[in-house]
C-alpha cells in the first residue's frame, strides 16, 4: 500500500472515529438523555421489537460460548450475550461508545471486559484475518485462533493482547461483528 493511500485510510478512519464518538449507535433514535437507564432501556426494547427471526437464532447460538464482538457500540449485543451466559469481551473504535458500553454493563451488574481497538489496521486485521473468515466454524462449536496468537507476548499490542485471549481455545467460541475487507498483504 502507497503513502498515499495509508494516508487516505487513516483520514477516514478519524472520520468515523469522530463520527461514532459524536453519534454512539442508537442513541439518537430515543428521547432520553443519553446513558441513562431510560435510554439504555428503550433501546434494547427496539433491538428486541426490530429483531428478525434468523439474527436471534444466531445470537443465542452463542450461549455458553466464548464471544469475541468487534465493533460493540453501546453494548446492546453484548447485554443479550451476557444474559444467555456467554463469556463476553469486546472492542469498538469510539471512545464515547465504549464509556457508554462500560456504563450500560454496570448499571445492570454485567462484567465490563471491552477495550478500544480499530480492527481496521493492518496489526490488528492481521489478527482477526483467519478468526474472521471462521465464523462460520466457530458458530457450530470449534474454536479458532490468531496466527499472531504465536508471537512473543511483548511484540503484541495491547489490542492484540485482548484480542488473542479473547479467541484462545478453551471450550468453544464465537465472533461477532461485520467481516474485513480482505487484506492486500500479509
């Protein structure tokens, strides 16, 4: 990839950085002060209302497994995911959706294990890569794992700390979020 265009993709990133941080999923459609019991409330009961059939047989599905969600938001998802038992942990790009996420677990006595990431840099994608593209695996009950899962812990950021003990075998496991574009290099 050019200068150039790594330029043009970190430009974007802080557009939408910046957008979610200012826009948090689903907090504008409410008429609730935003983080607040009220407004989470109302907006899981329009996730429950506007749920379609085949997304909550997948969601429960991952009862009792191991979930990795990319991409959090508020934590809607993962409230569901906690209720049914799933060992949850997170990451979301927007610092503003994750104070809000940590805010919405606490109000309703639900672990907070979420971190900031951007799933879209290269070190990070080239840890979600293979996981990614094993949803389909994962969701039937066998577990995956990172190839970077092999490096020496000190060479791994902190993302991918999280993002590797998150996905380490144990029992079975699952991944959530919307799938990469694929990678132009390795």
């Amino acid at each position: 990839m050019s200068r150039s265009e790594e330029d043009t993709q970190d430009k974007e990133r802080g557009e939408a950085g910046r957008y979610w941080n200012a826009h948090p999923i689903a907090t504008d459609g409410v008429p609730f002060e935003r983080g607040t019991r009220e407004s989470f409330d109302a907006i899981v009961a329009n996730w429950e209302r506007d749920m379609k059939p085949r997304r909550r047989a997948f969601l429960d599905s991952c009862r009792g497994k191991r979930l990795l969600e990319i991409g959090c938001g508020i934590g809607v998802d993962g409230r569901y995911f906690n209720s049914i038992g799933a060992d949850y942990q997170a990451v979301d790009m927007s610092r503003e959706s994750l104070k809000l996420a940590k805010r919405h677990f606490e109000m309703n006595d639900l672990p907070v294990r979420i971190t900031n990431g951007d799933a879209t840099r290269n070190a990070c994608r080239a840890s979600f890569a293979r996981p990614m593209r094993s949803v389909a695996r994962t969701a039937s009950g066998s577990s995956c794992r990172s190839r970077r899962a092999n490096q020496p812990p000190e060479r791994r950021s902190a993302f991918q700390r999280f993002a590797i003990s998150a996905i380490k075998p144990k029992s079975s496991t699952g991944l959530a979020g919307s799938p990469l574009p694929p990678l132009n290099s390795r």
